[in-house]
C-alpha cells in the first residue's frame, strides 16, 4: 500500500495541480473579458456625462444670476421697510418728547 501512494500520490497532485491552473486560466480569462466589457460601458457613460456638462453649467450660471437678482430685490424692499420704519419711529419719538414736555 505504502508503495502504492509513494507512487500515485504524486501523480494525482500534478494532475489535480495542471486542472487547478487550467481554471485558473479560463477564470483569468473571463475576467480580462469582463473587465473589458465594463471598461466600455464606463468609457460611454462619461462621453454622455461630458456631454452635460454645457447643460450644468448653463443652469449654474442661470441659478446665479437669479440668486443676484433676487438678493437685490430683498434688499430693495428691506430698505424700504426699513425706511417706513424709522419714518414712524421718528414720529413716536417726536409726539413722546412733546407728551413729556
């Protein structure tokens, strides 16, 4: 028996060995073949999205240009408040030092 496995025994190793490398190879294969395949895929979806990008950039400046004008128009109409404000503060004023007078 001993002599049995001192001389198969080696034998099965290499061949168990030469069809593990065998997969190896085929696995390798496929996933060079993958690998090529999603290479692809995202090759094109950043030719589309470079392809937007005129878009975002015309809606960032559009979003900028709203933000101004409306930033003015706020303090347009904050200074105006404002204005109203200190026009009837004054008043108050006025009639309290005539009250006290």
């Amino acid at each position: 028996m001993l002599e049995f496995l001192e001389l198969y025994l080696p034998i099965v190793i290499y061949v168990l060995l030469i069809i593990l490398l065998i997969i190896g190879i085929i696995l390798g294969m496929r996933i060079i073949s993958a690998m090529d395949k999603i290479d692809a895929v995202l090759d094109n979806v950043q030719r589309k999205v470079n392809s937007l990008n005129g878009l975002f950039s015309v809606i960032d400046f559009t979003t900028d240009k709203i933000s101004a004008f409306s930033d003015k128009v706020v303090d347009v109409i904050s200074g105006f408040i404002s204005k109203i404000g200190r026009r009837k503060n004054s008043k108050y004023v006025e009639e309290e030092d005539e009250f006290y007078e």
